[in-house]
C-alpha cells in the first residue's frame, strides 16, 4: 500500500502536468445551473435536464475509455457518465490525471441508468481546485477522535452526518431567534472585551489594549450590559453570545462557547420558566418535527409543563430554617460535601445532578430555591432571604439553562458584590462600578435567563460531547 508521501508526490506530478498544459489547476468563478439536490429533484419532475453543476470527486470508478465517478456538493452525492467519445480530447485528458478529492465543474445531460440512478453523463469538466492530500480511510471519515475535532474541515468533506449536525446546529439558533423576534425581543450585541469581568463566577482570560495601556477581560458573561440597557428604557432584549472562562476541558465544558441571554422587564424567573419552556419546545417541534427526543439511549419528552422542584427541599432543608450553618452541616451528612466559608455554585451543580433520579432524566426539571450566596445577582426570597429566587434547568442530566429575578436595588446589590469580593481568594471579582451607578438611575424589576447553546444542540442532535457540536473545539496544539 502506498503511503502518503508516495501519494502526494504523484499527485503533484499530476499537478506539474495540468500545469505544463496551460489548465489552471485551482479556477476561477463557476457558475452553477443547478446544485445537485436540485438536479435530483428537477430529473424527477421534469424528465431529461442539461445542467451545470459541481463539487468534490468522492469516487472515481474505471479506467479505460469509460468510468464512472460520484461528485458531492455541499447537500448531496450525484453519479458522474465519464465517456472519451463524449468529451474532448483535452478534457478526458484532464479527468485522467483527477483525483478522488478534486473539486471541478462540469456540464453535461442527466440520465438514468438501467439500474435506475439517476446520472449526469459529461460533456464538460473544469477542474477547479487539485487536491494534494487524500482523503482518510477510503473516505469514510476520520477514526482517531482528536482527529477529527483538529481537522475539522476533513471530516466534514467524509462525514455527511457530522455536517448534518452542524446545520441542525443553525436550524436551532435560527428557530430559537425566530421565536424570540416574533414576540417582541430586541436582539443586541455587547461587548467582548470588558474592563471588569462580570456577570458569573468563571475565571477570565486577561488581554492587554496597548493604545489605551490598559488590560482588559474576554467576557465570562454579557449579563451586566444587557440589565445596562433595561435601565436604558428596553424592556425586552437578548443576544447570542460567545464568552470565554479560562477554566477546565471536559466533555460538557469548552474554554470558548456559545450562550442565549433574555433579559425581560416587569418579569420574574418564574416567567423565565415559561419563557425558556416556550424557546426549547418551539426550537425542537420546528427543526426535529417532534418533542420526544432521543439522547444517549434515552427518551426524553419535552412536552409542557415541566417539572419544577426545589433544591432545597430536596435536600431535605426547610425554608422555614434561617442558620445557613445547618445547612452545611445538611451537606455534610448527606453528601460529605466539608464546606469551609461560602458554598461554590459547581459543588451545588453536582449535587443536583446526584439528585437526579431516573425519572428525572426522561423528563426536563426545574430545579428552584438556590442558596444566595451563590447568586449575588439574584433577588432573593422574601419569605427565606437565604434561597435566591433562581432555578437551573436539567435535561437528560445535562444542566441547560440558568435563569433568576434580577436584584435591582443597587445599594443590596453593592454590598453583595462586596461581600463575594471578600470571600474571593483568587482575587477574581472586582466592583463593576458603572454597573452599581446604572442601577442607581432605576432598573426595572426582570427576568433574565442564559441558554447554553451548546448543550441544547447536544440534546437535540443525542452528541454525548461539547466537541461533537463545536466545529472548532479547543485542542493542545499540534506536533
């Protein structure tokens, strides 16, 4: 078997030769009659079509003065009719020194064969761009994982479903846009680099501006612009969002992703609840056409209502209780979690995933009545100051969605800041000022809610890793 230097020196021989006979081997504008989809289609309904298409050779059948080949645009795979007495002596020339890889144009009649498939049979080919490498495992995709992540764009050429995913991908942020445009939602774009790092806990990557001599920070949230611009008389405004937390890699976790941010006045984080119901249950009835899905071997129903259950007594913690010491000591017992100052909003994730059951797992649940000291941000319960009035979303065991009534007293809400600000050893939160002096102009009371997009996309195309839905995921560096 050759190996792959063997290959690509043959096949810059090629080249050298396409270029030796005045064929530029990487074209220029093409211009299509029809993709191949649409010559499929049109064959059906109107019987013999002259087209002029093009795409990826994927396969290359014969050798003599008849072969076959199947070219591949971006949607779909159509069969190529190669004859030398149909084409030009310069022509089936140049398809004798193609490779399976090459992109071309042609132009010829569409058939069917005896076998009934349907065909275009060449009258002309263009070649468009050379292709100097193969493509892996007899084009059948990438095996080794990291792979395919790293090289991306040679898995989408082999792998059909993997851009399949990609687009459903889209389909999703567009239906979800859709929904939200068509009920009133204004969407905006805020900054990516921030003075102050704000908005959640994560830790921040730190970039420096050189005209202005000052450091800055790559966004962790948008969440304290968007209530900026609720001061500012909007009352109902969203943004999909790319932020970045200088954090761990893992199966549900990419330094880089992508989240849907709603912020409504007048509203609460029940009304979130309604809200983020509404967005999920529209995104999958129009782009997978039902609200049963299918993740990990698991069948979820996505019909409404859902579930809704307090944290907190679930943990068997009353509201009534007022010590927080007895809560941790709750913990402790039940969970051997030994909290040492203020509890971490990862600790209480993983203890919610705990609490799971089965059940729950075929079903999305609300999960209410967090505990403040994690939600800074949150309005907190009147009858219990120590629970935030604040829920996290679970699917299939995948938190989703995060979502509580926004504080907007801002002397409550300075002190808050604060207070986490003492407790922060690693220094990372700091006193967003212009923030605390936009609340003093008056915030309406609201409902904000973060979507994780990424995970919504693993839940609806059954991807067990962030990386299966992130065309560019995070990787080490190469060799």
């Amino acid at each position: 078997m050759e190996n792959l230097n063997e290959i690509i020196q043959q096949r810059l021989h090629k080249l050298q030769e396409i270029k030796d006979k005045n064929i530029d081997p990487y074209g220029r504008k093409f211009e299509r009659s029809h993709k191949v989809k649409e010559i499929l289609d049109g064959f059906e309904k109107k019987g013999e079509l002259q087209v002029k298409s093009s795409g990826r050779l994927m396969a290359i059948r014969g050798h003599g003065k008849t072969s076959f080949a199947d070219l591949r645009d971006e949607d779909e795979k159509i069969q190529l009719y190669i004859k030398k007495d149909i084409l030009s002596e310069d022509d089936f020339w140049l398809f004798k020194h193609l490779d399976i890889g090459d992109i071309v144009g042609i132009e010829g009649r569409v058939f069917k064969t005896k076998m009934g498939e349907t065909t275009i049979e060449v009258k002309k080919i263009e070649l468009l761009s050379k292709s100097l490498r193969p493509l892996p495992e007899k084009w059948h995709g990438l095996k080794n994982v990291e792979a395919r992540y790293r090289q991306r764009y040679v898995d989408l050429i082999s792998n059909q479903k993997v851009r399949k995913v990609f687009k459903t991908r889209t389909e999703i942020i567009n239906k979800i846009k859709e929904y939200l445009d068509n009920h009133g939602y204004l969407e905006v774009e805020t900054p990516m680099m921030h003075y102050v790092p704000g908005g959640a806990a994560g830790k921040p990557f730190k970039t420096h501006h050189n005209v202005y001599d000052i450091d800055l920070y790559m966004r962790i949230a948008p969440e304290l612009y968007l209530k900026k611009l609720l001061v500012g008389g909007f009352e109902k405004v969203y943004e999909i969002n790319r932020s970045f937390r200088n954090e761990g890699i893992s199966i549900k976790h990419n330094p880089e992703f992508t989240m849907l941010e709603v912020y409504k006045a007048y509203s609460d984080y029940e009304g979130m609840m309604d809200l983020t119901e509404e967005i999920i249950t529209h995104a999958a009835e129009k782009v997978l056409g039902t609200l049963k899905i299918n993740y990990q071997g698991r069948e979820i129903d996505l019909s409404r209502p859902w579930r809704r259950q307090s944290f907190a007594e679930a943990l068997g913690i009353s509201p009534e209780e007022k010590d927080p010491q007895s809560w941790k000591k709750i913990l402790k017992e039940k969970f051997n979690l030994d909290i040492e100052g203020k509890i971490s909003r990862s600790a209480l994730l993983n203890i919610a995933e705990d609490l799971l059951d089965e059940q729950d797992k075929n079903r999305p649940v609300f999960f209410t009545d967090y505990f403040s000291e994690v939600s800074p941000l949150a309005k907190t319960r009147k009858d219990c100051p120590l629970l935030a009035e604040r829920f996290e979303l679970f699917i299939g065991g995948l938190e989703v969605a995060n979502a509580y009534s926004e504080l907007n007293d801002p002397l409550e809400q300075a002190q808050r800041i604060k207070d986490q600000q003492q407790d922060d050893k690693d220094k990372l939160h700091k006193i967003d000022n212009d923030f605390l002096l936009a609340l003093e102009y008056g915030m309406p009371p609201a409902g904000g809610l973060g979507i994780g997009i990424d995970r919504l996309v693993m839940l609806l195309t059954d991807k067990a890793s962030i990386r299966e839905v992130i065309l560019f995921p995070l990787l080490k560096p190469g060799k």
